[in-house]
C-alpha cells in the first residue's frame, strides 16, 4: 500500500486530479475493508418449435446454457458505486446465438445535484407495453430473444443534472455495436442470413463510431415525461436484399445516421395508466414518425385476494407503411396482465398484436414463477397467424414456438 500511497502523492503535485480520482477509485475496490455484492444466476434453456423449419439447415429444438454475474460496490457513503455484469450464452446448433456480452461496466458518482456514470450500461427509455420507439441508446440484442428486450451493453459517457425543473441527461456513445441476427441454423430470421460481415453504414470513421443524446425527463402531479433527442447511426438497420454474380442472394443491413427526437408521456389517474411514445426521424433518405399510444387499467386485489389484473390495449403506427423494417406499423395490441402478489412473485403477461390491413395475428404468452427459494421458471409462448404472403412476417410463418428457462439465482 506504501506504493499507491506515493503514486497520489506524485499525482497530486503534478495536479492531475481526473487521474487521482480514479486512482483512489481502484485503491478503494482493492482494498480488503471493502465488501463486494455477487449475484446473479445460471439456467437453462429449451426453444422450441412446433411447425419445421421452412430451410433444412434449421432445426426444431434448441438447448442452450446461460449465466450472468453481477459484482456489485459502493463506497465513500454510497455516493460512489462500481457494477460489472457480464452475461454469457451457449447455444446448441446456432453459432451466432453463442456469444458474450459486458452488460455493465460502470462507474457511478453521486451528487446532490448531478451524477455522472462512465463505462458500459444499459439505459432504458419509454412507457408503451408493447413496442419502445424512443428507447434508442443501447442495441438490441435479437438473438437472445426475438421480443427485442433484451440490450447490448452500451460504452457512455452520462452526465445527469438533476434540478427542480426536472433532469437532464446528456449522452456521449462511443463505440457502435451491430444488432445480433440468427445464424444460418438458427430460426426467427429471413430465409436468407443476414450479413453481418457485410454491414453499411451512411457514415465512417469517428462519425459512424460516436453518438450524443440528450432527454429532458419530469414529474408533474399525475404526469410523467419525457423529451429526448439522438444524433448518430441508428441502432435499427433497413435491410437491402442483393444479388451477387453467382446467383447468391444476400440480406445486408444499412445504418443510417439519423436525428430522431423522441416523446414519452405518462399519465397515473387513479386504476388508468394512459401512455404515448412518438418519434421524429430524419435520414438522408427520408422523414418518418411513428407512435404508440394506449391505456391500462388495474383491478387491484380483487375478492381479497391478492390479485391484481391489468388490461392494455395499445395503437402501434409508422409512416412508412409496409415499407417499415418493423412487423408493426399499423396494428393493435390487446393484453392482460396477471399479477398474484404471491412470495413466489408470479406473473402472467398475455396479448394479441393485430394487423390493421392484414388481419395478421400474433400471439404472445409470458409467464415466471420462483420458487425453492432460489430458483425461476419462465415459460414463453409466440404464435405467428395470417400474414399474408407480401407482409414483412410471412418469413415468420412456420416459426410459432416455446421458450422454457430454468434459472437458479444467487
């Protein structure tokens, strides 16, 4: 310790306090008085397909391995806080779907008036149910699961002034990360792959790499809101089919670089949740907006029972019409959400998303359950109907499946 001691010293009276800051920082999480928190947990997962694959290289089960870590401290009276989660999947048949992330890497400085987060995380924006339009920091990580929840961990730059007119956080993204796709055994993909190796992007060098946001997030009685803005390569990809000399047909995906300003809106009156997300986005190509707007309404701990059951519904709109890289841009999704307040915390999440022209359905059941303690069981249910043979979701047809995960935490 002779030795830390001294190199302070030197940085000290060379005034470099950046550096010494964060050499008191790794000083303190060596340092044996310091208690570290480790969680996290390991399963197992079975995805499995009810119809065969419309390409022979796919298969009808999948058996996969998963473990995440959290390491987790906090000193100088919690107003400095270190987390580390890496996550790791191994995935039978489908090569792609093998992969290791660093969810966070972070470090945490509090404030009475400001906080400042450097290193990789996740942030999340919105309030909808059923799609998150302003929620654009982080990549999505689709081959974890299709319902696009799941996040690549993000390098960032956060500072967050916190006043009494609301927060405002301001963003620098170094680092773009590819959205993840199925392999050529995988499902839930085109009939073709996707490219990666093959990606383009509007941009290059430093400006396709770093990204800046900025939101404006307030509570005002019964409303919540938010007003964001992001400059850089879109974390959503348009996809460009392409044939090569030998007949070969390739799916590429393009990165635009966009301006998106974003607006997330939410209203507690009562048992009503009345909810709206709408972005503005501009490329070079074109001028879009999209919105999600809807309500929930909960009965609470109905007959004494502990249970509460929420229903949802929501209106999903693009302006790009079918011309959209999304499955919804003009439908509705209707839900009903189950909550028995139970020490097993068991919940129950059941919708329909359905096409406005179309009349294409799909259907999605989540359910989870702890129990023993330390262990979860969370089995997933999506059912794909009626797309019609020019809807973005007709490669989606013979894909109707279940995800079975058994996870022991600790």
């Amino acid at each position: 310790m002779m030795l830390w001691g001294f190199i302070k010293y030197l940085l000290l009276r060379l005034k470099i306090p950046l550096f010494l800051h964060v050499l008191f920082m790794f000083n303190a999480l060596l340092h044996p008085a310091y208690a570290w928190e480790v969680s996290g947990y390991v399963g197992i997962e079975d995805l499995a397909f009810i119809n065969k694959p419309i390409v022979p290289q796919q298969h009808m089960n999948y058996v996969s391995g998963v473990i995440e870590a959290e390491l987790y401290h906090e000193w100088d009276n919690g107003n400095q806080i270190f987390a580390f989660v890496p996550f790791m999947r191994v995935s039978q048949y489908d090569s792609n779907r093998t992969h290791f992330d660093i969810r966070e890497l972070t470090w945490l400085i509090v404030s009475d008036a400001w906080e400042l987060r450097l290193g990789i995380r996740k942030e999340f924006w919105g309030v909808t149910e059923s799609n998150h339009l302003v929620d654009i920091i982080n990549q999505r990580d689709t081959v974890e699961n299709s319902d696009g929840e799941d996040k690549l961990g993000q390098p960032m730059l956060n500072f967050a002034w916190i006043q009494d007119w609301g927060t405002l956080d301001a963003f620098i993204l170094p680092g773009f990360r590819k959205r993840t796709f199925a392999g050529e055994e995988g499902r839930l993909r085109f009939p073709v792959p996707v490219d990666n190796s093959e990606a383009r992007f509007d941009k290059s060098g430093f400006a396709r790499q770093v990204a800046y946001a900025l939101r404006w997030s307030h509570s005002i009685g019964d409303w919540d809101l938010g007003v964001s803005h992001f400059y850089g390569t879109s974390r959503d990809p348009i996809f460009k089919v392409e044939q090569a000399a030998n007949g070969a047909v390739k799916v590429i995906p393009h990165y635009q670089n966009i301006n998106q300003t974003g607006l997330d809106v939410q209203a507690t009156i009562d048992s009503w949740l009345w909810k709206l997300e709408a972005i503005v986005r501009v490329s070079n190509i074109d001028t879009t907006f999209a919105s999600t707007a809807g309500f929930e309404y909960t009965f609470y701990n109905i007959a004494d029972s502990g249970l509460d059951i929420g229903l949802l519904t929501e209106y999903l709109f693009d302006s790009r019409g079918r011309h959209a890289p999304t499955l919804f841009q003009d439908d509705f999704f209707a839900g009903m959400r189950f909550a028995l307040n139970d020490v097993q915390d068991t919940q129950i999440l059941m919708g329909v998303m359905i096409d406005r022209t179309t009349q294409a359905q799909f259907y999605n059941v989540e359910a989870s359950r702890r129990f023993f303690d330390s262990f979860k069981l969370e089995v997933e249910a999506r059912f794909f109907n009626g797309a019609p043979r020019y809807d973005l979701a007709y490669f989606l047809r013979q894909d109707s499946h279940f995800r079975i995960e058994l996870s022991y935490h600790f």
